[in-house]
C-alpha cells in the first residue's frame, strides 16, 4: 500500500503557551513521538508548518528517525485544517495518506495498521466516538478522492472539516468499541493542549502506559 503520514504541525499552539510540537515528553518533543510511532508504517513522512513557523532544528539533527521526511508550509495563512490537510496533499505521491496531529505521543501502531488495511475499499476511515462525534486528524484519507473534495472548501474562510468529509462518496466511520479492542485505554486519542495535559502524559509514561502496552 503506497501511504504517506501527513502530520499537521502548524497550529498556534495558544493554550500551550508556546510551539506544542517542540513541547518535551520523556525528553524528546512530541513531534519526534508521533514520528517514530508511524515512520515504519509509511513511504514518506510530510510534516505541514503554517507559513510563519520556525521549522525545528532537531528536525535536521536527529538521525535516529530513518525515514524521509518532507516539511512543508501551508499553501495559505489561514488557520484551518482543511489547508493543512491539503496543502499535504498535494505534496505527496502516495495513495493515501494518514493525517496525524503533532501531539498525539500515544498512538497505537496496531490501530494505524488496521486503519491503513481498512482504508483500501474506502475514501476514507476516521474514528467515530458513540455520541457521534469523530476524529477526522487521525484518519487514513484516499488522496485522489479528499483533494477533489478539499478543492471545493479550501477557499472558505470557516469552512469545518466535516464539509469536506461530507463530499467524500465512500467513508468508514470506525467505532471506539471496534477501537478498544486494539488500544483498551484509547491513548491514542490522547492529545495534548496545555501544559497540565504534558504533565499528565509524563504521569502516563510513568505508569508504564508506554512502550509494551501503547
């Protein structure tokens, strides 16, 4: 299967008080987290900045990641993941591609996998939570099928992300209770906004929520 992972990185991070990619946990920022969690998953790794953000020195120094990876900046300075998402997109020669936010350190590599063997009769897999909200920053989107319908919204303003969901022709929601078979605590959901959610993740790694049970 020909996938890149798309990370989103170039949100504004207000609640954080500052850039939350570059934000340590277990001493390594969690941009460099969610990369080692998909880059044996993946032919490429795109990682998408906004067009006033400083790229991370320890993107160009860590050599432990061995897998390519393209930065690039948003096509637009509008603050909307529409434009995140396609301005990846459209970098990207892949198939498909998995959308993955910058502070989400906790992903599941089984649950990735099942998305990403799921992904190939749909235009897409996103999460869905039984009160029917979903999760569409970590989904497996058919590149070909999301850049025709992203091209219809991306030069709105506001537009939400579910109106470009809402004109892909084939989708799969996937259920929490398919999700908790693969990851029981649902850890990969785990995003991190403020620096109490950073402490509260080192807590998780010290309670051994990592490594052999994530």
């Amino acid at each position: 299967m020909n996938v890149d992972a798309i990370i989103l990185a170039g949100g504004r991070s207000k609640r954080m008080g500052f850039d939350k990619a570059t934000a340590l946990l277990n001493n390594q920022p969690l941009l460099i987290h969610v990369i080692k969690r998909v880059k044996n998953l993946v032919n490429n790794i795109i990682i998408v900045f906004n067009q006033n953000q400083t790229i991370p020195n320890f993107l160009h120094d860590n050599h432990s990641i061995h897998t390519p990876i393209k930065c690039v900046r948003d096509i637009s300075n509008i603050q909307n993941p529409n434009i995140g998402i396609y301005s990846g997109m459209v970098s990207s020669h892949a198939e498909y591609a998995l959308i993955l936010p910058c502070d989400t350190p906790f992903l599941k590599k089984n649950l990735l996998k099942f998305m990403l063997q799921t992904a190939r009769n749909f235009d897409a897999v996103i999460p869905q939570w039984e009160n029917g909200q979903i999760e569409p920053l970590i989904a497996v989107y058919k590149i070909k099928s999301a850049l025709k319908a992203l091209k219809n919204v991306i030069h709105k303003h506001n537009a939400r992300i579910i109106e470009f969901i809402n004109l892909l022709p084939h989708v799969y929601y996937l259920p929490t209770q398919k999700i908790k078979e693969i990851d029981p605590h649902l850890l990969s959901f785990y995003n991190i906004n403020t620096p109490t959610d950073l402490k509260l993740a080192n807590t998780l790694r010290q309670k051994k929520y990592n490594q052999n049970n994530l």
